[in-house]
C-alpha cells in the first residue's frame, strides 16, 4: 500500500525560508512521478512542482527561481525547499504521486487528476 507522509512546514515572515519534505512507502520500483500541491484558504488546489525519476522537473510560474524540489530515489523522499517566501505562498502542501511507472507529464504537467496518492498535508504560513 503506497503511503505519502509530509512533515517539515511551519511559519516564517516574508522573505524567509522553510522546507517541506515528503517520506514515501509502499512502492516496488522507483519509476513515479511525484510532486508538490497547494491549497491556500479558500482557493482551489493548485500545482507547485513536480520531479521525475531522471531528475526532471516542472515548476508553477509563481515558484520559478524561489522555489527547488528534489527527491532521493533509493530513500523513497521528496524536498522541496522554498525560500524568498510571499504571503501568497501561504497554503496547506500536499505530497501527490502519480501510480508506479508513470513519468511526469511534460506537455501539460501538474494536472492533479493524473496524480493517485496523496499525503494529508503540511501547513506552510507566510507572514507579512
């Protein structure tokens, strides 16, 4: 049984920089796309990056440049460290991961319905 489990997060003032991370179990090959969602209150789930086996990555425009996601295969974990922080990134983060064996869509990535398994999430908070 694939599980997701965030941790990391918390609070920090504009400008500042917090790291979420991402433990993953369950899986018996280490071909998946996984990722990193967001959900600010009040609006919809959005995309933020996602990374794929070969180390590729797609980023949201809003994240591009602040934001770095990277994962340890053999470990089965997923960072995703963000700094220069903006009140806007404030947002529950959520783990999701595509089913083993699916690479990470390059054409139209971060499409959250491709995404299977998700993590319960972890609370970012960006004061300003």
């Amino acid at each position: 049984q694939i599980q997701l489990r965030e941790s990391g997060g918390g609070s920090t003032p504009a400008g500042g920089s917090l790291r979420v991370t991402c433990s993953a179990s369950g899986y018996i090959y280490e071909t998946y796309c996984i990722g990193w969602f967001r959900q600010a209150p009040g609006k919809a789930r959005e995309g933020v990056a996602d990374i794929d086996t070969d180390g590729t990555t797609h980023y949201t425009d809003a994240v591009k440049g602040r934001f770095t996601i990277s994962r340890d295969n053999a470990k089965h974990t997923l960072e995703l460290q963000l700094n220069s922080l903006e009140p806007e990134d404030t947002a529950v983060y959520y783990c999701a991961s595509k089913n083993p064996g699916s690479w990470c869509n390059t054409v139209n990535p971060l499409q959250e319905r491709e995404y299977k398994y998700w993590g319960k999430g972890t609370q970012v908070t960006v004061s300003s």
